[in-house]
C-alpha cells in the first residue's frame, strides 16, 4: 500500500523479490495541471507497467475494500507511504501490517518526517519498520537504520539517501518475519518525541526574525517542495515568493531583519545574528531563478524588504 514516488522502489524490490505480491492498494488518480486531466499515482503507473493487481479504494472503511482484502487474502501487508488504515483491514492479515516510516521513530511522527528532520537542524535521521495499530506510527519496532545528515543537506538529498536504504530495510523486515526472526519492541520516550506534522502555508512561511541558523535550515527543509515562502515588499508591492536555496552568513548584525541589500550583486537579506544570501528565488508567476539572474532584470527598491 503506497502512494508517491517514494513508495515505487520498495515495491519494485518486493515485486522483484521471492515474495508473492498479490496485490497493490494506492490513491485514487486525481485531476491535476491546467487541463484538469486525471494523473495516476506513481504506485499505479509502475503496477500497471508490471500487470499487478490494483485496488483505488475511495472510502478504505468500506464493505466493498474489506471483501476485496479477503479476496486476496494476504498475510502480510507493506505500507509505505499511504493513508491510516482501519482496524480491520491492517489486523486482517497473518502476520499483521507492517509500515516503513522515514524517521527514527518514536521522533518524527506523522506525516512530513523528513522536511522536519532538516528544519530541525537534526545531524542523524534514517528508517524505521514497525507494526501498524490503531494510532498513528506508534507501533512496535521491528527494525530501524540511521545514516547522517550533511550540513548542506536539504529534501531532495536525504530522500536520494533513504532510497537505498528503504529498500534494503524493507526487504529485510519481510525475509525476518518470513523465518520468525522478530523481536518487536515498543516504543520508548514517545512523550518527549519531535512531531512531523502535516506542512501547510501556516507552518510553510519564513520567519525573519529567527536566527540565521534556524531560517538556513527551515529553507533547506522545505526545498525542493513545497519550498519556504515569503512576501518580498518592493516599492508599494507586495509579491508573494518561495526561497528554494540560501546561505548564512553570521556576522554582528547591522541591518534590520527583513531588510534585503544588494552588495556585489549578491542578495541579502538581514536576520539578528548575520545575513541569508538568497541564491534561488521565485516569484509569484516567474520561473525559478538564480538570485543572480533576478536582480538583473528586476528593479528593485533601495528600502525593499522580506515580511
């Protein structure tokens, strides 16, 4: 069971393993672009390509998605990616239900692990398997694997490293079930643990008054998707704009936070301890551009700033 792109190569590898795989739950396809056209997840399209057996069930309470998870009668199922699941379909099976989440849980449940991890300034994260209940990723520890997070690290490169590691773990934890060579353990700590709630524009803005350290990594933690934004105020406009790259540079500070100076055609932006170097930017209807390129062609204001 899985939805994004994420989920695809521990499918592939399960497919592709001694294992039967009897069947593929994923999200229904769903209008997207202009021309509203319905775009099949990335769990279908690779399931397609390999003549799997695909359910899209659009109310996963049904009558009608419980008949079919008898019908297939598996004994295990794999989540990786999806929706939270009723009591009777993850106790349906043999062997339980089992998740491969993108933290070391307990720290970083719910739904955005990874982007959290980053905005968090965390030097370690990795991948834990454990056992569906009827909370959300509170279940008994199956296995886990940590690996680092670099300093220049954002989204996109530690999921390029989890890829790897996902699949590796993933088949793993199915072979150890298979020779009953499990030893479940709960949860520790799961009081004090860090959240990964879901990202929204609430939690998605750039605060200008936090620390260089912080602001540096709540954009990493953000791009490439769904990027940290901001509302750039040039002359009497107010632009809506994603940061998509930036450095820090701590000095003593002498600007207002917020405040944007051009020094060497580089783009600055000031926050109580240093500068952010803005090096990526887009604006409301333009494409993504190298700071570089937008100051440019761009006329911007002596008194601009960042809110």
């Amino acid at each position: 069971m899985g939805t994004p792109e994420f989920s695809v190569p521990m499918l592939e590898a399960i497919h592709n393993s001694q294992h039967k795989l009897v069947g593929v739950v994923t999200a229904l396809d769903k209008p997207a672009g202009r021309g509203r056209k319905l775009k099949k997840s990335a769990v279908k399209t690779f399931a397609e390509s390999k003549g799997l057996t695909i359910l899209q069930p659009k109310n996963l309470k049904s009558d009608e998605f419980y008949t079919q998870i008898k019908t297939l009668n598996p004994n295990i199922i794999f989540v990786v990616a999806f929706r939270m699941l009723p009591k009777q379909v993850w106790n349906f099976p043999k062997y339980g239900t089992i998740n491969l989440h993108a933290s070391l849980l307990p720290d970083y449940r719910g739904a955005a692990p990874i982007n959290w991890a980053i905005i968090n300034g965390e030097k370690q994260t990795g991948l834990t398997t454990f056992f569906i209940d009827d909370k959300i990723d509170t279940g008994h520890i199956i296995d886990n694997t940590a690996f680092e997070i670099s300093e220049t690290d954002n989204v996109k490169d530690v999921y390029e490293k989890m890829i790897p590691r996902g699949v590796k773990i993933s088949l793993s934890t199915l072979n150890r079930i298979a020779q009953e060579d499990i030893k479940p353990t709960p949860q520790k700590n799961a009081e004090t643990s860090k959240k990964a709630p879901k990202l929204n524009k609430d939690n998605t803005r750039i605060d200008w008054n936090q620390t260089g350290q912080s602001i540096y990594n709540f954009i990493r933690g953000l791009s490439p998707n769904p990027a940290a934004w901001t509302i750039l105020v040039n002359y009497d406009e107010e632009i809506y704009c994603k940061v998509l790259k930036a450095n820090f540079n701590r000095q003593t500070p002498n600007i207002d936070n917020g405040k944007i100076i051009i020094d060497n055609k580089t783009m600055l932006v000031g926050v109580k301890d240093g500068l952010i170097e803005i090096e990526e930017i887009k604006l409301s209807g333009k494409r993504l551009m190298k700071a570089l390129d937008l100051l440019n062609g761009f006329d911007l204001d002596k008194d601009a700033k960042m809110l």
